[in-house]
C-alpha cells in the first residue's frame, strides 16, 4: 500500500479502494487508471515494475479470497474502510518516528519532484488528478530542484550568451 501510495500519489480513499482491473497492459508496460474519489478526474499512470511486483505478492483481504480489491475484501461500508485504513497508517507513521508523516504527504513528495525536473502544473495536474491552478496553491513551493532548473535556464540566456553575438553589441 505504502509503495501505491508513493508511485501514484493516490489519497486515501482511491489507494484502499482500488480494484485490480484498474491495472492493466498498455503495450510493453503496466498502466494505472481510475476516476479519483473526490474529483472524479481520470488518473491515467505507468506503474513502475517493482510497484507492479508489490501489488501481485500482497495477500488478499482477509474473508475474502476472489476480493476484486487489493486493499478491501468487499465487505461493509467504502467509508468505514477508508477510515479503518486511515487509523492504521496513522498508526505505522507515528511508528516511524518521522515526524509529520501522514499519506498525503507522498503527494507533495511527488508534486516536488514532478515540478523540480521541469513538470509543468499542468502536467501535475492531470498526474494528481487536480487542476492547474490547486497544484499552484498546494505544490507550488520554491524547492532547490526548481530554483537549480530555473537558474540554468537564465544562465543559458543571459550568462553564457553566444560569444560572437556579445563581441557585437557595444555599449555606448
């Protein structure tokens, strides 16, 4: 569940109620597509292999051996489940010892990174299942990956210019 959570970013809700069927062959690679619980956007990810490999060797639910869930064995109510899962990853963090650790945080981590390597918010957007402008609210710190990228990009422009066009231009 952990590694869902960090290769997807996925909240709660849609990392404990997701269904095998969700995962499926898209070529030479693993795909990851739902609707999100709270927004309903489409989600459409690769899966990394050895998130692919986690998700075959986890045992089904308990009490139900044909469950369609990786997480949920089908039985009771979707929010008593959520809110089951929820107290357990408190749980495991609190464990941890890292101090605020809490399941949505892996969707910062990944919104980070994605913005740090050049993501734009759209892109994040439609990763997240979010829109533009939310990513912007949220996810859209100054980190150092982001501020690295942004200065090798002006260095390119106004630094290291072309050597022959900076010999022509003459300040008077």
């Amino acid at each position: 569940m952990i590694l869902t959570f960090r290769y997807t970013a996925l909240r709660i809700g849609d990392v404990s109620m997701l269904a095998r069927d969700r995962i499926s062959r898209d070529g030479d690679r693993w795909r990851l597509f739902i609707r999100t619980e709270k927004s309903g956007q489409p989600v459409f990810l690769p899966v990394p292999p050895d998130l692919k490999a986690a998700l075959d060797s986890a045992p089904p639910p308990v009490s139900n051996i044909d469950s369609r869930y990786f997480f949920w064995n089908g039985i009771g109510k979707p929010k008593a489940h959520k809110a089951h899962i929820d107290r357990c990853l408190r749980a495991v963090f609190k464990e941890s010892g890292v101090k605020g650790a809490h399941a949505h945080r892996f969707r910062h981590t990944l919104a980070t990174e994605l913005l740090g390597r050049g993501a734009s918010f759209e892109d994040v957007a439609d990763i997240l299942g979010n829109s533009p402008p939310i990513v912007r609210k949220h996810y859209g710190k100054w980190p150092a990956a982001r501020q690295s990228r942004i200065d090798e990009l002006m260095q390119r422009v106004y630094i290291e210019p072309d050597r022959a066009a900076r010999n022509e231009v003459r300040v008077h």
